[in-house]
C-alpha cells in the first residue's frame, strides 16, 4: 500500500513572527512571517512559506539539513561565506546544501515556499 498524498493548501492561519538572532544580524532586523503548511518530525520534513522584509544575516545549515525554495515574490541574495553569491526572483528555486554557511540578503520584500529536510531530527 502507498503512503497517502498530503495536500499542502495556502496558510489560513496566522504566521509566527520572529527576528534574526542578534549575533547572526549583517543589516537590519528584519521581521519574518513563516506558515508551516505540513510537518513530519519523524521525516525532519518541514513545508511552507516564508515572507520577509529587506535585511541580511549569517546562515549556517546542519550536517543532515536541505532546504528548497521558490521565491513566489520580491528578490533574494545567497552569499557564500567564502565568497560570492547568487541573487533569486520569482519563479526561481534554490538547494541549498548540509553544512553551507553564509548569509542571507533580502533585497525587496520577499516570499518563498520552501521545503526543509533535516535527517538529524
């Protein structure tokens, strides 16, 4: 037998709100509205979108952690914490891989759909 399908449906809740830690901030504080739209803890699987307003801090993912998006609105930058980066608008979609460290830009207000896999969970 298969696993059952998940319909993944636009928030109707509202989201959580939060802040880039102080010690991760590069520019700005900028608040973040996330609506987790399905979790699996036992899978380290997390699905939903993500806005936020313009700022930039440092990123650091896990050892077992990847995380897709699709930026549905507004512009990103990926910066690379040995240098470089790739910027993203609407209707384009990133992997970022285990263990990246950088920082993440927020150019325009932006929104993402986005899928986190964490197997260390």
């Amino acid at each position: 037998m298969t696993a059952p399908m998940i319909r993944i449906d636009l928030p109707s809740t509202p989201p959580d709100i939060d802040f880039p830690r102080e010690e991760r901030r590069e520019v700005g504080c900028p608040e973040r509205r996330t609506w987790v739209l399905h979790e699996d803890a036992k899978a380290g699987l997390c699905v939903g979108i993500w806005e936020c307003d313009p700022g930039r801090w440092r990123i650091e993912f896990g050892p077992q952690e990847h995380e897709y998006f699709i930026v549905l609105s507004g512009r990103c930058r990926v910066h690379r914490a040995e240098g470089g980066h790739e910027e993203f608008g609407p209707g384009q979609a990133v992997v970022l891989p285990p263990l990246f460290k950088g920082s993440f830009e927020v150019l325009e207000t932006m929104r993402k759909h986005f899928v986190i896999v964490d197997h260390a969970q």
